[in-house]
C-alpha cells in the first residue's frame, strides 16, 4: 500500500470515527434531554400533589371560621377539581393557575378574620402551602428551561437531523394563562 | 540519530493523538450537559444532577496549606522541571464540606471527587533542598518520602482557595440531606477546630435542604470559580482544540514514520 494511501485511510478513520462519535454523542444527549424534561415535569407533578392535599386540610381548618365565604370555598374546590381531571401540560398549567389565584383569593378574604389569623395549625398550613407555591414557581422555571433547551436543540443544525430520525416533537411550556395572572379580587362580607 | 528515528518518538505522538481525540470527545459531551442542564434554585432543587450557584461557606475552620489564608476549599499541588515542562508529582485537596447559599436555601457540598476548576492562587518556584517553611512544613506533616529527591531539581507550588462568601458553580449528584446528624456541643467542637460555635453550624444544618456530591450512575461532579457561560466557552475551546488536534498529531506521525521507512527501503 502506497504511503498516501495509508495516510488518506487514517484520515477517512478519523473522519468515520470521529462522525459516529458525535452521532451518539448527538443521539445520547438528545435521549437525555428528553428525559429530563419527563424528569421536569414529573418534579413539579410532586408538588402540584402536595400542594392538593393540603388544601382539604386548609378547608377543614378554616370552614369553622369563615362560614360566610362559601364562593371562596367554591371557587377552591372547582381549581382543584379541574386540577385532577387536567391530564395535558396545557391543562394542568391553566388549571394550577386557577387555583393559585383561588388560594391567593383565599389568603385574602382570611384578613378579615382575625380568629382565623391566630390559629397555629392554619399558620402552620398558610406556610406550608406558601413554600410549596414558591418551590412549584421554581420548578415551572426549571421545567420551562429544559424544554426551551430541548426545543432548541431539535431545530437546531446538527441536532435536527437525529431529532428528524428520532421523531421527537418540542415540547409544551408551562404558561400561566393571562386570566389566571390577574389581581385578585377581594370583596369580604362582614363577618356574623 | 534523528529525532524521529526512534519507534518510541514516534509512538507517543501517534497515541498522544489518540488520548486527545477521546478527552476532546469527553470535554464536548461535558460541555453539552452543563449546557443541557437548567441551573436550579437551592430550595426548590430536584434530587439527581443539578446545577446551582451560590455563596461558600465554610462548615469547619479551614487554612490553606501554603497561603496560611483561612477558606472554604483549597486544592495544591507540587511539580518537578523536567525536559519537557512540568510534571505534577504530588497533588491533594480539602474534603472538608462546605454550605453553598443562593438566597433561597443551603445546600451542603461534599467536594471529594470532584473536578475542580478554580481561579489561579499562589504559584511559586523554588529551587534546592533549603524551601521556604510554609513548604517544607507541608512536605513534613504530609510525609513526602520522595521530596528530598523532588528539591534536588526546581519545585513549582500552587495553591488554588475557595474564599468565605466566594461564587461558586457547583453541577453534581443532589441528594436528600442525612436527617440523623448531630451537632455536637460546643468544646466538642472547639477542639475540631470548628469555628463559630455549634449555633451556626445549627442553623446552617437545618437550612440544607440537600447534599451535593459525586454521584455513583452520574460521575459529572464540577466545582467552578468560573461562571457557567466561561467554563462552557473554555470546555469548547479546549474540546474543539483537541477534537482538531488529536487527529492531526496522530496522523502526523504516521506521515513521518512512513517517510522515514520509505526512504530508508529508499537507500536499500
């Protein structure tokens, strides 16, 4: 074999192996991705259950207190019946901000109880469910993140092409819908 | 004799090439998964890899070994001058955990095994048997047996300390935070060296909300002075020079042992 011969076949090696290489590291990374957004997801699902069972609690807690706010009441059980029946990425953020806006409601209407206010298991409950809202904002930010950089990569060069192959789809943002970010109404009935 | 007459002066090359080519791939894939990877909020962060950023703080009195500057962190270490640079002989870092803060909650990091990359500290050559306390003492206590052999050529030392209240990217394993740990009392701790009381550590135990270290099915573990957006550039730079380099080293070598037989089957 001629020497340039020799050196053009390890030239073509390096090429091969170095093109393969990226394809799997191409292949794996997207699988990874992928699954981190599942990961994503299923981490704020956690929370979105936590924060679920709490709120019975809270109910229980406050119903003896705050007999005049039945609406209040309602509009809870309704956010966190539509919370269960939600199945899509795009249902459950609609109704996850139905019942932030409804536990915010909530929280505000209870001002005018001051009863309410000097309960130490509803003080216990009102700050579990505050930090379970903080780390649920953190997490939707995490799980958007992931699938920004999942849907990225999909569309970006060289990716798409194993994305192509792949058959991978983007994914669904958390988005808050616009009702569901509006200021919370208050109108508190004078207490019996 | 020519330089690249011998088999061994071609044989490095060739498979220097090779190492290179596979760390680059390495560097690449490292640098796809910080990049991969959202950066987390302390309170809120998932157990498995994270990334996080936050404020050091130490959980034991820690000193640097050379510097004599207290820290959270420190890694040296001690290399000898050889025909071809330096050539690390010895190197070592604190295990000590540290609390990393980010406004949002604490977490405890465990730095054994991790990859650090830190800014440059103290660095200093020194030549002979007769080194400046601060190293020979360190030589001493660690038991360096071949230290006297090291000093009869130049010894470079360096030093690299994670500072109180220092920045640091931390991407590791997050793990759920040992719920049985105790404090112990106050001349207890004293005598650890522990500095401000049990009633910090306390309360800085009972913040963490994990642990975060070298994890068995995910080994990426990166302590980093650095801001993600620098370690990915300088991970890219290094992985492009190698991926581009490696090949053509190897392939480099190859030419100059083909030549060399071609031309001596040539003068045969």
């Amino acid at each position: 074999m001629h020497p340039m011969e020799i050196l053009v076949t390890a030239t073509l090696l390096f090429a091969l192996i170095g093109g393969a290489s990226m394809f799997f590291s191409i292949y794996n990374g997207l699988v990874a991705l992928k699954n981190s957004v599942g990961r994503a997801w299923a981490n704020i699902d956690v929370l979105l259950k936590q924060r679920h069972d709490e709120l019975p609690k809270l109910v229980s807690t406050c119903e003896g207190y705050m007999q005049h706010e039945r609406a209040v009441f309602d509009a809870l059980s309704e956010a966190r019946g539509a919370l269960v029946k939600a199945k899509s990425v795009a249902e459950r953020a609609h109704a996850e901000g139905q019942l932030t806006q409804a536990l915010g409601q909530f929280f505000a209407v209870m001002d005018a109880y001051p009863d309410l206010k000097a309960n130490q298991g509803f003080l216990q409950l009102q700050s579990r469910i505050s930090d379970l809202e903080n780390q649920i904002a953190d997490r939707r930010e995490y799980y958007n993140d992931t699938v920004t950089t999942f849907n990225t990569r999909i569309q970006q060069i060289p990716d798409t092409l194993v994305a192509g192959w792949l058959s991978l789809l983007p994914a669904d943002l958390f988005k808050v819908a616009e009702p569901d970010r509006q200021d919370v109404q208050i109108q508190v009935k004078p207490a019996a | 004799m020519h330089l690249f007459s011998s088999p061994i002066a071609i044989l490095v090359p060739f498979i220097g090439g090779i190492v290179l080519f596979v760390r680059g791939f390495r560097g690449w894939r490292e640098r796809r998964l910080i990049l991969n990877t959202p950066r987390s909020h302390i309170r809120s962060m998932p157990m498995g890899l994270v990334e996080i950023t936050g404020a050091a703080e130490p959980r034991s009195a820690l000193t640097a070994p050379f510097s004599q500057h207290p820290c959270v962190f420190w890694e040296l270490d001690i290399s000898t001058r050889n025909k071809n640079g330096w050539s690390v002989v010895h190197r070592s870092a604190s295990g000590h955990p540290f609390f990393l803060s980010d406004g949002t909650g604490v977490a405890l990091v465990y730095p054994e095994g991790a990859e650090c990359r830190l800014c440059p500290g103290v660095e200093e050559v020194c030549t002979g048997p007769l080194l400046p306390p601060c190293y020979s003492e360190y030589i001493h206590d660690n038991h360096l047996a071949l230290a006297s052999v090291w000093s009869l050529g130049q010894l470079r030392f360096r030093e690299r300390i994670v500072e109180e209240q220092g920045q640091v990217f931390v991407m590791g394993t997050a793990m759920p935070r040992t719920h049985a740990l105790t404090v112990s009392d106050a001349d207890a701790m004293q005598a650890t060296g522990t500095d401000g009381g049990p009633a910090r550590i306390q309360t800085l135990d009972e913040a963490t909300v994990a642990v975060m270290r070298r994890g068995e099915n995910e080994p990426t573990f990166i302590i980093s002075q650095k801001s993600e957006r620098d370690l990915t550039l300088d991970l890219g730079i290094h992985a492009a020079a190698q991926l581009v380099g490696g090949p053509l080293l190897t392939l480099f070598a190859l030419g100059w042992w083909l030549i060399s037989i071609t031309s001596t089957h040539g003068l045969h």
